[in-house]
C-alpha cells in the first residue's frame, strides 16, 4: 500500500498539475476566443472608419469644387460690378457734361430769345417810322410778283449821280429820289389804289408816259443844269427832268443867292437850296436815314426765332436725356447693390464651405487618429494570440506527458475504483471546461458589447447629438436662404424674360452682323495676304539691302587692303583710269546709293510689331466699318423722315389749295384763289402768300386787299382748312362785319349747302344771313342780364 500510496499521492500531484494545466488551456482558450472577437469587431470598425473616411474624402472633394465654382462666381459677380461702377462713373461725366452743355446752351437760348425780342421791337418801331419805305416795299414786292406790272423801281436805283455832286441833288431832289417810277398813269392808280386799300402809306410815284414834256432851262453863265450830273438811261429821263429839270448848281451862296432872285431854283454844292424870290434851306447836312438797312428783315428774326426754338427743343431732348441717364445712373445703383448683396451672400457662402471644409478635415483627422490606434490594437491582439497559440501548444504537450503519467499511475492504483472515479472526474472536467467554456464566451460578448458601446455607439451617440444640432442650424440656415433665393428666382425669371427678349433681338442683329462681318473677314484675309506679299517682298529687299551693304563694306576693307599692298609695291599714285570706265563706276555707285536710299532705314522691329499692327488694323476696321453703317442707317432714316414729312405736307397743301379755289369760287362767283408757296425748292425755308382775283378784277396778294375782301378769302380758307379736318359744330362771330349783300348772302348760300355735314352757329346782324337760318336765337340785355328769344317760322296757308 504504501507504493499505492506514493503511486496515489504522485496521481493526485499528476492530475493537480494536469488540472491546473487544463484550466490554463481553457483560460488560454477563452483569452483566445475574446481576442478573436476584438479583432473582428476592430476589422469591422476599421472598414466602418474606412467607409467614413472615404465619405468625408468625397465631401470634401464636393465641397473643393463648390468652393472652385463659388470662387469663380464671386469673381464674375466683382468683374461685372467692377464694370458697372466704371460705366457708372462713365454716365455720371456724361450727365454733368450734358448738364453744363444744356446750362451753356441755356444761356445762349436766353440771350437769343432776349435778342429776337428785341429785333422784333426795333422792326416794329422802325415800321411805324418808315411807313413810306414800307408801302415802297410793298409796291416793289407785288411789281416784282408781277401783280402791278409797268413797275420799273425807285429813281434812286435807276439813276448813276456824280459823288461830287451827291448832296447838292439829294438836296435838289426834294425826297423825290425815292418815288416809284412806273410806266404809266394806270399803273400809278393801280397803285395808289393798293395802298389805300392796304392802308399802308403815302409814296412819290413817277408815270414816265403821263408827265408833260419839261423844256430844259436856259443855263445862265457861271452855273449849270443839275440834270448835267446824272446818267441814266433814255426811258428814265423824263423823270429826271421832272425832278431836277428847274434846278441849277451855283459854284457858292453869293451866286446862288443872285440867280434866286432871278427866279432860278439853285442849289449850292454844300447843299445849299435857295428857292426862287429868295426863299432858302440850309443848316447842317445829315445823310438821309435808309430804314431798310437798319430794319431786321422779317425772314431774319423768324430764322432767328426757329433757330431759338431748336435750340429749345434740343434742349427739351438733352434734358430729356439726362433724365433717361439719372434713371440709368439709378438702375445702374440699384444693380450694384444688387451685386453687392449677391457677392456678400457668396462671400458668407464661401465662408461656410470653407468652414465644412475644415470641419471635415478635422473628422478626416480624428478618422485616421482612430484607424491607427484600431490598427495598433489588432496587431497588438494579433501578437497576443500568436503567443497564446505558443503557450496552448506547450500546454498541451505537457498535459499529453501528464496523460501519459496519469495512465501509468493509474494501472498501478485500484484500476476499478480508479477507473470509475476517472471516468467521473473526466465527466466533471468535461462539464467544468464546457462551462468555463460557456463563461467565457459571455465574458467575451459581454467585454466586446461593451468596448463597443464604450468606443463606437457613445463616440457615435456625441457625434450624432453634434451633428443633429449642426444639421438644425443648417436647416434654419437654409429655410432662410431657400426663402430668400425664392424671391431671387422670381425676380432672375422676370429679369431672364426680359434677357430672353433682349436676346432675341440681339441674336436677330447678331445674324445680319455675321453676314457683315464674313465679308469684311474675306476683306480682311484679302489684306492680310496682300501684306504678307509685301512683307515678304519687304524682308527679300531688306535682305538684299544687307547684303549690299556687307558687299560695299567688304569691298571697302578690300579697297584698303588692296590700296595698302599697291603702297607695298610703290604704287603711291592712283593709275591712269579711263574716263568711260570713271564713268560707268560713278554711275553704278550713284545708282547703288539711290537704292539704299529709296529702301531707307530698316526697322528690325517690323516683325514682332506686325502682329500687333494687324490685330489693331482688324479692331479699327471693324470698329469703322461699323461707324460708317450706323451713320449710313442714320441718314437714310433722317432722309426717310424728311421725305415722309415732305410728301405728308405737299398732299396736305394741294388738297387746302384746290378746297381754296373751290370755295373761294362759290364765295365770289367766279373768283380765283390759290396758295403760293415762297420757295417751292424748300418749302420750310419760306411761307405762303395767298393770291386773290376778284371777278374783274386784278389778282393781288391777299394782305392789299381791302377788309372785305380778305373776309372773303379768311372765309374760304376756314372752308378748305374744314374739309381737310372736318369737326362736328363750327362757330362764326360776325365774319360778315365786313362783306357786303353780295357776298354775306353768297356766304349764306355756303352755310347752308355745308350744313348737311355739320352743325353752323353763326352770330350775326346781317338780314341776309338770318334769312337763310334753319333756327335764329335773338339776344339782348335786360338789367344786366342777358335774354334769349327763339324766333318761331310760321308756315304760309296756301
């Protein structure tokens, strides 16, 4: 018993050192099992790390690029404010030049308006001085028309006096220098008929075939005839005898003074005038006032008027202008600020990415740190599970010797007793390693649960609550935004519609501009191929003149060389030459010359300049091409205008002209109107004159016709104005006054044949007017007041 004994205390050792073996092995198994799972929840977390990394690294590369093209927008947006602040800058200086060209322009137009007043004024008071010279005007302006004919002109102008002599026949002529010469005593009553009739003044007139022959005087010795001094032409001398037939020229007062009272009419050279008997004129002389020459002719001032109101009308127009530019300037403001706003906005846009942007960097960072510190804890588990698999397999070898040990020791013990207890103890080392087995796979799950939640569900719970409220104030961020960039695009919409339609038509200009521009750009490869002929002819004589030149220098350095070794040799004197070849040198020499001249300095420039030349010729000549067609479209529309504006008025005149004649006719019965247009070549350059012809009577110009008669062709003028622009009721005050039976019933007739257009109202106190009336109202004052009565018609029983 006692090697039992042994043999059982060395079993119990064996399978104590067997136990204890085996718990290691089952540690080891369950430090193995809780290492394969950390690796495999790390793997995982690494490719969950991986993922993420990969998402940030796409965010990023988003955001780059909304950065790039936020960037560049920002750009566009300055470069087009830039350029609207330029342009503003631009219309800002235009509408201050504007503004001091209109004040400038102001200022002349008041002073113009200040002087047509007062030419107005002074022609006025000059008239009413010169009544004389403005019925001699009228006169001469209806002989030159060729109403009065036998209307030769003023003596003054059909005469030629000696300058000598020049105050002493003014004098002698008595005022009589101006009297109209005329043909005969009915072109004198004509005229003086006219003026009566016109009311305009008295003249001198001279009939050349109404005036009795005047016997010349018999001059005495020392003195002469005054007529002696004057030169005109044989039909006028009966006027010039007429007015200075009984006046002679005495050399001095005292000569004058005895031929006077002789009964001579003399006149000294001074000027003095002694009538006969005695009677005298003299006193200082002073040179008659020519009134036309200080009068503004009426033509002058309305020039000068409608220049003022041009200059007034273009003012209007610049005014206009500048208004049109203030409200630019303004567009231009609010665009800006537009564009301000809208930079400031991509300005806290870039600011924004720019902050996402680091704000991913930095989890990309935090990403990375965490992927190392996994990777470093996996190789770490890695070399542990390596070691323990080192340690299991020791352990295992050692419990396979203890195994072989405990059988041993077992067949030398009780083999029943021991057997039965092995077979127990092994079942119970079988449940002991399932269980510690089962243990530690839930200690495993549960440290892996748990690293879990430590390391990735509570990292990931913080940066979801930190997102989550990023993500809120995003949300807000961009409602606000969405709201605003709403209005935005309702705003870009109406803008792009207008954009479409400013598109349209400029793609409509565009197309016609292509064509344009196609056939200056053959035009242009034309002349650029005709410069690359001449550049190339150019560098051929450029390099041709470098090479004479190389030539001539070394034929110079020969020259001396040559001249050099003929001294050597002890020629010292130049050979005899003869003068044909002297000749034929010189003249290759004089042409070598000429050719360097003609072709001048060469510009070793020319090429890298030629670019730049061409480039700016092209710009030009696009530019000018241009220029010249919107000058071309601009004529062509003013003559257009002009043209319409001509037409419209000359088809509006005949069609007043023949109503004119029409009722101007029905008026007088049988009488001739028309409208004379003063320059038919340009006429807005002129005015209208109206020319009458009574029946048996002369024609005239309406302003000599008598009150009456210009009522007359007031009436018919009205009458043509009305068919043109006819109204639905006309009002006539008293246009009768001054027509007589004849005519005021003539009238009547008229009224009421047109009164089947139109409604008439006539005032009136002629008979011959009411009689024709359709309805007559009587009207007088009763204290005061005015009463109306309604004449009634009563019918005649037959």
């Amino acid at each position: 018993w006692s090697n039992i004994n042994e043999n059982s205390e060395k079993l119990r050792e064996t399978e104590a050192k067997f136990d204890k073996l085996y718990k290691r092995l089952t540690d080891l198994r369950t430090e193995h099992a809780k290492s394969q799972t950390a690796i495999r929840t790390g793997e995982r977390r690494l490719q969950e790390l991986n993922a993420r990394r990969e998402r940030f690294s796409a965010n990023l590369e988003e955001l780059r690029k909304s950065l790039d093209e936020l960037k560049k927008v920002q750009k566009e947006q300055k470069a087009q404010l830039k350029n609207l602040e330029i342009l503003l800058e631009r219309r800002k200086v235009q509408k201050e030049a504007i503004e001091r060209e209109i004040a400038e322009a102001g200022k002349i137009a008041e002073s113009a308006r200040e002087a047509v007043v007062e030419f107005a004024t002074q022609r006025e008071m000059a008239e009413t001085l010169a009544v004389e010279e403005k019925a001699l005007k009228s006169i001469e302006e209806l002989g030159e028309l060729g109403v009065i004919p036998g209307i030769h002109g003023r003596l003054r102008n059909l005469i030629k006096i000696d300058k000598t002599y020049n105050r002493a026949l003014e004098i002698a002529a008595g005022g009589w220098l101006d009297a109209l010469v005329v043909k005969d005593f009915d072109t004198a009553f004509t005229c003086t008929e006219t003026l009566r009739k016109m009311k305009l003044g008295r003249i001198k007139i001279i009939p050349l075939e109404g005036i009795s022959n005047i016997k010349p005087l018999n001059v005495p010795e020392g003195s002469s005839a005054t007529f002696s001094f004057i030169k005109c032409s044989k039909q006028y001398e009966p006027a010039v005898y007429f007015v200075f037939g009984d006046t002679l020229i005495a050399p001095d007062s005292k000569a004058a003074l005895e031929l006077s009272s002789k009964g001579y009419r003399v006149v000294t050279a001074d000027g003095d005038l002694y009538e006969p008997g005695g009677a005298l004129e003299s006193g200082y002389y002073r040179a008659p006032i020519d009134f036309s020459a200080i009068i503004p002719s009426e033509n002058a001032i309305k020039s000068l008027d409608e220049a003022v109101k041009a200059l007034q009308q273009h003012l209007s127009q610049r005014s206009n202008y500048v208004l049109s530019l203030e409200e630019e300037v303004d567009r231009i403001r609010v665009e800006a600020a537009r564009l301000l706003e809208v930079i400031s906005t991509i300005d806290r846009e870039i600011a924004r990415v720019r902050r996402r942007i680091q704000r991913i960097k930095s989890n990309i960072r935090m990403v990375e740190a965490n992927i190392k510190k996994i990777q470093s804890e996996l190789d770490a588990e890695k070399s542990k599970i390596l070691n323990m698999k080192a340690e299991k397999s020791s352990i295992q070898k050692d419990i396979r010797k203890l195994q072989a040990d405990l059988a041993i020791l077992r067949r030398m013990v009780d083999p029943t007793n021991i057997q039965e207890m092995e077979i127990k103890r092994e079942r119970l080392a079988e449940e002991i390693i399932t269980l510690r087995q089962k243990l530690g796979s839930i200690q495993t799950e549960i440290s892996t649960l748990q690293s879990q939640f430590d390391n990735i569900l509570r990292i990931s719970y913080r940066n979801v609550r930190v997102q989550l409220t990023r993500i809120e104030q995003q949300i807000k961020t961009t409602e606000a935004e969405l709201e605003k960039a709403l209005k935005e695009r309702e705003k870009l919409e109406s803008e792009l519609a207008e954009q479409e339609k400013s598109f349209s038509e400029l793609s409509k200009t565009v197309l016609s501009a292509k064509e344009e521009s196609r056939k200056f750009a053959n035009q242009i490869d034309d002349i650029d191929k005709e410069l690359r002929r001449l550049d190339f002819e150019y560098e051929e004589v450029d390099r041709l003149v470098n090479q004479f030149q190389l030539n001539i220098q070394t034929s110079m350095v020969q020259l001396e060389q040559w001249q050099a070794q003929l001294r050597q040799l002890g020629y010292e004197e130049p050979l005899q030459v003869k003068a044909k070849e002297i000749e034929g040198a010189e003249t290759s020499l004089k042409m070598l010359k000429f050719e360097i001249e003609r072709i001048g300095a060469v510009n070793q420039l020319a090429l890298s300049h030629y670019a730049e030349q061409i480039s700016r010729y092209k710009e030009l000549s696009l530019r000018l091409n241009e220029l010249e067609r919107e000058k071309q479209a601009i004529i062509r529309f003013m003559e257009e205008v002009e043209s319409k504006k001509l037409k419209a008025f000359m088809e509006t005149f005949e069609k007043i002209n023949q109503n004119l004649q029409k009722y101007f006719f029905k008026l007088t019965g049988g009488g001739t109107a028309i409208l004379s247009l003063e320059n038919p070549e340009n006429p807005f350059a002129g005015g209208v004159d109206m020319i009458v012809q009574f029946p048996m009577k002369p024609a005239i110009v309406v302003s000599g016709a008598s009150g009456g008669e210009r009522s007359v062709a007031a009436v018919a003028f009205l009458f043509a104005i009305k068919d043109f622009s006819p109204a639905s009721f006309y009002i006539f005050d008293e246009v009768d006054a001054h027509l007589d039976p004849f005519h005021t019933s003539r009238l009547a007739d008229l009224l009421v044949e047109e009164s089947e257009k139109a409604q008439f109202i006539v005032i009136t106190l002629k008979p011959e007017m009411v009689n024709k009336a359709h309805k007559v109202y009587g009207v007088y004052a009763r204290n005061g007041v005015s009463q109306v009565v309604s004449a009634r018609f009563l019918e005649v029983k037959s």
